[in-house]
C-alpha cells in the first residue's frame, strides 16, 4: 500500500464550477493545501525548542513554562522523562534488543509535545500521557510472546487486547493491568516454600493464610526486603522497600508507592504499620491520616476511580493517534476503538461520586485561625525570623547546634518583636510560647508545636496560614501558587487585585495573564510573604529564577531556599492543619486542606449563595473561558443532591417571569418555551395562573428529579473579539421522550 505521504502528493486539484470567483478559489485552495500539511506524516528532524538536550539521550530535559534554568552548565527546574526504565522481564527498554521500542517511545513522546499528534503541549499534562506511554510499554512487554514490541512495537495490539487492558485497570489500576501483586506472590511463596503458589493461595492474594505469611515474611526478613521508617509518625517501624520490590519484577519505584492495591497487598508482611483499619501511608508526615485515607478492605473490593480509567484512556486514545507517522508500529485506527475498550470496563470502576468537599465548618475553622496567624502574628514572626538568619554569628551557630541558645538569641529577640493582643503589646514569644529557633530533633512533637513551638515551626505555621488566605479568597490551582512571582499584588483605587499566570491558557506554552481582585486579608498574605522573600533573598545572595518567587521559603536549616515543587505548599498546609488540631473523623482522620479543594469551597459557595446570577463572575475569578467549563465543573463536585434542587428553582423563576410577561404572548429561547408548554399540558390549562403554585411547582421539581429537563449554561462571546466574554445565556434542555 502506497504511504500516507504519497497519497496525499498524488492528490489532484479540484475543478471548481465557473460561478465560483478567483478569491472564492483561492481560499478553498489555501484550505486544502493546509489540511493536506496537517495530514501530513512528520518527516522532519526530532529537534525542538522545548527539548533542551539531544533526542537520543537517555534522559529527556525539557522546558517548563519558562522557569527552566543553566545553572553551571546544568539545567535545572525541567520537566524530566528517564527512558532508561526497568521493564517486567527484567530488562531495560535502553536495551539494544528494544531498540525500535524506544525510539518509537521517543518518536511519540516528541510528536505529543510538537503538537503534531494532539493540541496537548503543557508540559505537565504532556508528561502524565507519557508515563501512560511507559507503562503501556510495560504491559506490552509484559505480554512481549503474543505482541512482539522489540519487532513490531505496538503494532499487535487489537481490540480484544485493549479490552482486556482496560478492564484490568478499572478493576485495580496499572497494578492490576501488569498482575503486579500477583507476580510478587508468585515469586515469595515460590522462594519461601519451594513450590509454586497453589491457586487457593493466589484466590487469597490479600487475605493470605498465617503460615502463609509467617513463610514468606522470614523469606523476605533474610533477604533484605525490610526497611526502617526513617522519617513522620512511622519513625522506626519496619516496612517493604519498595525500592526492592521493584527490582524483583522490575517495575519502578514510584509506581509501587502510589498503588493502593499493591500497598494492601504489602500491609499483610508489614505488622507494625498495621493499626485500625486505614491503609495509610508509611511516610506519613502529619499528625493523623488524611481524610483521603481509605479503608483496607474499601481499596481491596472496589475498582479503580472512574477518573483513573478516563485519564489512562484519554491517554491512549492521544497515544495511538500516532499511527499516521507511525503506521509500522502503531495498530490502525479503523481495527481498534478505545472508545469500545472504555464501556466496557466502565461497569467496573469504582463510582466516586462527589469528590470531598470541605465541610463548611471545617472551612471556616480553618480561615479563622489562618486570618488571626496573618493579622495578628505574622508581621511579628517574619521580621524575628529575618533578624535572626541575618545575624552571621547566630546563623553559624545554629547549623552547627540546631537549637539556637537562648543566651544568645532567646529573650532579646523573642521579647523584642510584639503583636497586640486585647490592646495589649505583648512579646511573640510569650504569645506563641517560643523559646528556640528549632529543636535538636528532626520529628515533630505535635504537643509541643501548639503549646511551644520553635520559630522555624511558627514561621510554616504562618507560611500555611497565609496559603490559606490566598486560596480560600481566590479560587486558583496549584501550580499557579506554587510558582506565583513576587510581584503579583498590585493595588489602585478600588482595592487590591492578584495577578497570575493561568495554568490551563496554554498555547505553545505561552500562559495568559490575569488580575482577579482580592479582599484586604489575602493581601496581607501576600505581603508577608514579599517581605519573607525580599529578606531570605538579600540574606542567601540568591540571584536564580526561584528567588522571585512570592513563596521563596526557607530550608530548615535557615542556610537556603526550598525547592518550588509540589509538595512546597502543602507540607505547610500541613503543618499549619495540625496546628490548628481540628478533631478527626470517626476512623481517626483529620482534615488536611489542598488548594484544589479551597479552590472547589470558594466556587461552589459562591454559587450556592447567588445561583446563576454569580455563575460567570464564577467563571470570571476561577479563569475559566466559558460560563459551560465552570458549571460542568460544579455539576461534577456539587454536594448531594442539591444541583437539580436548584436548578429546579431556576426554572421555576423563569415559568413565573413568562407568565408575568403575558405566557402565550411572549416566548424565550425555544427549550424553555418548551418546558412552559408541557406544565401546561401536564395540567390542561392556559395559564399557570388557574393551577396552584404548589401543585405546579412541585411538577417541576419532580421532572428535573427525574431528568425532564436540565440546564446548560454557556458564555456568549464578542463577534469582534472571540476570547471577550459579553454575557451569559442558560439553555433549557429537554429530553426526548
């Protein structure tokens, strides 16, 4: 068969009927010669401005929104992709033998990122669909006598197996899909017993028999699977390196962290991590578990999320889009439906309903102590903080003994700096009861971080105060925090406004800029944080991309800055969570807040407080494009069954305004039209004015309950200018009977 680009070439130009005008042809002409180059398969060099070092490296460095540096010859702050992974027959796909199956890898990856395969170019998003890619590859591999990668890479790939696929992961996700607790099983009681694991024993994969697990846990205790905690509430208690397990089916180390399947499969051989019954988290950092925890037995008889199955079938569905410019090693579009595969395994997913929402009291809790840290302490902390690391002798001292004397620091500096408490100016240090700048030990003791924490604690305390201020009052994402510059506060004469880069306006990695207004607490927030930065700055000499940060934060040694990842904010939130010391649920979990949350709290209040008439200023402080995005958005998250309750009411306020209008005689959009017509049916009347309010209103309710009709909001936008937003127009939508 000849190839695509030939096809294309061969194409002849249309004959054009004799009315059409010279302009009338050459526009047509200019579009079938662009769709002809978007047909196109890529033929060009694997080189781009966003891969920083060269396409046959092990080791992809590639750009990240512009905060990539060259700090001494080495890039720094990228979006890394490590190619040389392991592969479940215990080789590398680096391997000669995989040699087509990486560059076909590569050639993907590359073909994402360029645009040439989808619209998809941020780097984070990007970078989740290749680590989709590699574990593709891994079950590919996994399965290599029936697909034959190192040949044919993807190419034996058909409908029946990506069924099969999908499936698996609906049922336990990637750890499901490569059998990974299966093929450890098979491998312990195999080494531990000397035959091969009865199929009894394999039925019983998380309910092991006690010999069973007394066998295999002495196996594993004398051939270095165990490890000592060495850091959080854990501290030295044993567990199952994951890094070991890894190397034992050669899967990779990040993958056996974050698999609940596989981490209940592990809490069997891990007795003293097992406590009541949540599967919590060996690393756990924080006083409680996390109200995310779930229980053992929940993670062991339920599927994977809804969310999980969509986001691995987004994936593939982008990664096998490829086979135009890969059409040896990627199965035809026509002969595979990822589509198909995804409803198939849909049933078996786990249906996760409402994602948690802050309860309100919960929220508020948390803004009040976060605003009373802000306002009343963090002037005071701050600029003790400051005065402390700037003195050169207290700060080589304290990274030679982690506690600073209090000779030499302690009542001069912690009675210096005062707050007003009650009218009263009282020291920060006998407020907070701080006698030292951090203590010897590196573990928290939780008791003494609420009656008499150190300075370094009640600095993160008001670093987690101050994100909750910001999120709490200004619905934004994580990397937009995380990465805010120092100069995003901006004021004039109607008040303070927050400027930001949106995190979803990519185009070609080009982020659109926006000012959102924000109450005086956040901008005090903000202010804290300036004067934090500005001071650590001057104090380390800093001059990288990080130092004009707004969360330029300190190490704990006081010697240097954090790192802007991921985890920057939240391990502040956390501690700041745990000083608050909300009470815990009934399974002992405490709430510990994350800014997407604070984000959904802020948006569905807003909402539940002024309805639709708030619907686009949601949309407008969320950035969002279009009024349908933040409503799909609340539809998703709202609590209960409150949405069709108020959707129900909306309709009922519009019925009543046609009415009032004269009914017949004056007509809305046609599905509202539509709607007024069968109330009227429904009760053979006129006119809503000769039925009973409560009669027809309650007709109303009962239809949307039971999905008569329901809404669609949606933004109406400049003829002149596509990207304005001029109003808001909400849609009746009624089902067909």
């Amino acid at each position: 068969m000849p190839k695509l680009a030939t096809l294309i070439d061969d194409m002849g130009t249309p004959e054009f009927p004799t009315y059409f005008s010279e302009s009338e042809r050459d526009a047509l002409l200019l579009a079938i010669s662009a769709a002809k180059q978007r047909a196109r398969p890529y033929s060009g060099e694997y080189k781009a401005p966003w891969l920083l070092i060269d396409f046959d490296a092990n080791e992809w460095k590639t750009t990240n929104r512009g905060r990539e540096e060259l700090i001494n010859g080495v890039w720094r702050n990228t979006v890394d992709i490590n190619w040389a992974i392991r592969l479940p027959n215990g080789r590398c796909l680096t391997d000669p033998m995989y040699r087509k199956l990486l560059k076909l890898n590569k050639q993907i990856a590359f073909l994402i990122r360029s645009g040439h395969v989808s619209n998809i170019t941020a780097p984070v998003t990007w970078k989740a669909i290749v680590s989709v890619l590699l574990q593709f590859t891994r079950w590919v591999v996994l399965h290599e006598s029936q697909f034959q990668p190192q040949e044919y890479g993807y190419k034996l790939v058909d409908q029946f197996s990506l069924n099969h696929l999908l499936r698996s992961l609906a049922q336990g996700g990637w750890a499901e899909a490569q059998q990974i607790p299966h093929r450890l099983l098979a491998k312990f009681y195999e080494n531990a017993l000397n035959v091969s694991c009865p199929k009894t024993v394999r039925d019983a994969i998380y309910s092991l028999p006690s010999p069973v697990l007394a066998k295999i846990s002495t196996w594993l205790t004398n051939n270095d699977f165990y490890g000592t905690v060495a850091r959080g509430v854990n501290k030295g208690k044993s567990y199952l390196k994951r890094e070991r397990l890894a190397e034992e089916i050669g899967g990779t180390t990040e993958s056996m962290k974050t698999s609940a399947k596989l981490n209940a499969f592990c809490r069997q051989f891990e007795p003293d991590l097992q406590i009541g019954t949540l599967l919590g988290s060996i690393f756990q950092d924080t006083e409680k578990p996390d109200h995310r925890t779930k229980e053992i037995k929940e993670v062991v008889l339920t599927g994977a999320a809804v969310n999980t199955l969509n986001s691995v079938a987004a994936g593939l569905s982008t990664i096998l889009s490829a086979h135009r410019h890969t059409p040896e090693f990627v199965p035809e579009p026509a002969l595979v439906s990822i589509r198909d595969a995804y409803r198939s395994a849909l049933t078996l997913t786990r249906h996760s309903g409402h994602n948690p929402f802050i309860p309100i009291e919960i929220g508020l809790a948390y803004l009040n102590n976060a605003m009373r840290f802000v306002h009343q302490y963090g002037d005071a902390l701050v600029e003790c903080y400051l005065t402390i690391l700037a003195d050169k002798t207290a700060v080589g001292q304290a990274n030679v003994c982690p506690s600073i004397p209090t000779e030499l620091l302690g009542n001069s500096l912690f009675q210096q700096f005062k707050v007003s408490v009650d009218g009263k100016e009282l020291p920060i240090g006998s407020i907070l009861g701080i006698s030292e700048f951090r203590r010897a030990s590196s573990s928290v003791d939780y008791d003494l971080l609420r009656m008499n924490p150190t300075l370094d604690e009640a600095l993160r305390v008001l670093i987690g105060a101050c994100v909750v201020c910001i999120a709490l009052m200004k619905p934004s994402r994580e990397d937009e925090l995380t990465h805010l510059k120092r100069n995003c506060l901006q004021h004039n004469g109607d008040g303070f406004y927050f400027r930001f880069k949106l995190g979803k306006s990519n185009a070609r990695e080009t982020y659109q800029e926006l000012d959102r207004p924000i109450p005086v607490i956040t901008a005090k927030a903000i202010q804290l944080m300036q004067k934090l930065g500005l001071g650590l700055v001057d104090i380390f000499k800093d001059n990288r991309k990080i130092s004009d940060n707004l969360f330029y934060l300190p190490n704990e040694r006081g010697d240097g800055a954090l790192k802007a990842a991921a985890k920057l904010l939240n391990s502040h939130l956390d501690i700041f969570c745990d000083y608050v010391g909300l009470d815990t649920d009934y399974l002992g979990r405490r709430w510990y807040v994350r800014i997407h949350e604070m984000r959904k709290w802020f948006l569905l209040l807003l909402f539940w407080s002024g309805k639709y008439d708030v619907l686009d200023a949601a949309r407008w402080m969320a950035g969002h494009t279009d009024s349908s995005h933040v409503y799909a958005y609340i539809e998703q998250e709202f609590p209960g069954e409150e949405l069709p309750k108020l959707e129900a009411e909306y309709a009922i306020d519009r019925l009543r305004a046609i009415e009032a209008a004269g009914g017949d005689k004056v007509r809305a959009e046609s599905g509202l039209d539509k709607l007024y017509d069968v109330v009227l049916n429904h009760f053979k009347a006129s006119a809503l004015s000769l039925v009973p309010d409560s009669d027809w209103e309650d007709f109303v309710m009962s239809l949307r309950e039971s999905e008569g009709f329901s809404l669609e909001p949606h933004s109406i936008f400049s003829e002149t200018d596509a990207s304005e937003v001029v109003g808001i127009n909400i849609s009746f939508v009624m089902r067909e009977n």
